[in-house]
C-alpha cells in the first residue's frame, strides 16, 4: 500500500482531498524523497515505473531487467533549488576492476531526474556503448595510468548528457506530463535535447 503513496507523490498525482493520515504519510514521503544523503527511494521509484525489479541491500547493482536478464545501474538526481538537471551522475570510489566489471556484466544504465522528489525524466543505454565508456577511461587513466593501485580509488568517476547523447542504444523511457513546470530545475541544454527525443 505505501508503494501507491510514493507512485502517486513521484508522479504528481497526490489527491486534492487528505485526511489526517494521508498527510502524514505524504509528507513523510516528501521528506525521504528529497532527502540529501539518500537516493533509495528515487532509484525504486525508477526502476518500478519502467517495469524492472529492484536489487535489495546497498552494495551490488541496484536493478535486474528480468525479461533481458541484465544487471541495472540506477543514476538519480534530485533538484531541490541547487544544482540543475543535466543528466549527470557518477560513480563513487571507481576504480578499473569494477569498470571492467560492469563491462563483462553487460550492464544497462538508468538514468532519472526529479524535481522535488517527483519524477522528471528516465533514460536508458547501454554501459557498453564508447561514448560513455571514453568518459569513464579518461578519468580513470588520469587517475590510475598503471591500472588499479590496492587500496586507493577514483573518488568520483562523473557523466552529463552530452557523454551519452549519441548512444545507439539510448532510450527516453519516461518523461513527466509536468515537465514544462519543471523546466526551471533543468540546464536549457539538457532540457532541449530531452524534448527531441522520441519516447518509447
């Protein structure tokens, strides 16, 4: 029952007319939505609207694609009045072992934004696609030239848009029916090249 509450808060459908506990429950939800330190709930709100199924547990993959029996990597970000959608993401304490990885693995990655907690937009591609790979070697190599050394990490291995924009394999999966009211949390370029794609 609480997955139709966070469904309906993510996609800006919360009912006009609350009682006391269903205003409770929205603002709970408001606040896990948004909450800095956590991006659980707008990775499970991702992958559930475009059908995968969520990993459980904080390390690993986040999602599984059952019908491609693939691994999923689920990238969210979150305006909340500071940094703008732009497609970015990263991953944390990279290093060439887990590029390598995600490689072998196959993966697919899931791109999402939301705008105070409510779904935006979610991408897909493929982790293998060069584009996106050239941007994770190149950081990789300045920081590792000699491949990987026991014990240190890439603390931040970064993306945007324009490092997967011309994937093969990218797909708009999702894209809000409020995203004109949204466009204020959105970089101008991102935003345009988000309308021109076609949705699946």
């Amino acid at each position: 029952m609480l997955h139709v509450y966070e469904i309906l808060f993510a996609l800006n459908k919360v009912p006009s007319n609350l009682d006391n506990k269903d205003k409770i429950i929205y603002d709970l939800i408001k606040k896990q939505a948004n909450d800095l330190n956590s991006s659980t709930f707008r990775e499970d709100i991702s992958l559930r609207l475009i059908g995968y199924d969520n990993s459980p547990g904080k390390l690993g993959y986040d999602g599984f694609d059952t019908s491609a029996n693939r691994q999923l990597e689920v990238k969210p970000k979150n305006f909340t009045g500071k940094s703008k959608l732009s497609g970015s993401g990263n991953f944390t304490d990279y290093t060439w072992k887990r590029f390598q990885k995600y490689n072998d693995d196959n993966v697919k990655m899931v791109v999402s934004g939301f705008h105070f907690g409510k779904i935006a937009y979610i991408l897909e591609f493929d982790f293998c696609e060069e584009q996106f790979q050239t941007r994770l070697k190149t950081q990789l190599t300045r920081r590792f030239p000699d491949g990987d050394v026991k014990g240190q990490y890439l603390r931040s291995a970064s993306f945007g848009w324009n490092h997967f924009n011309q994937c093969k394999s990218l797909t708009l999966k999702y894209i809000s029916p409020h995203i004109e009211t949204y466009k204020g949390g959105f970089t101008g370029t991102f935003y345009r090249f988000l309308l021109k794609l076609p949705k699946v």
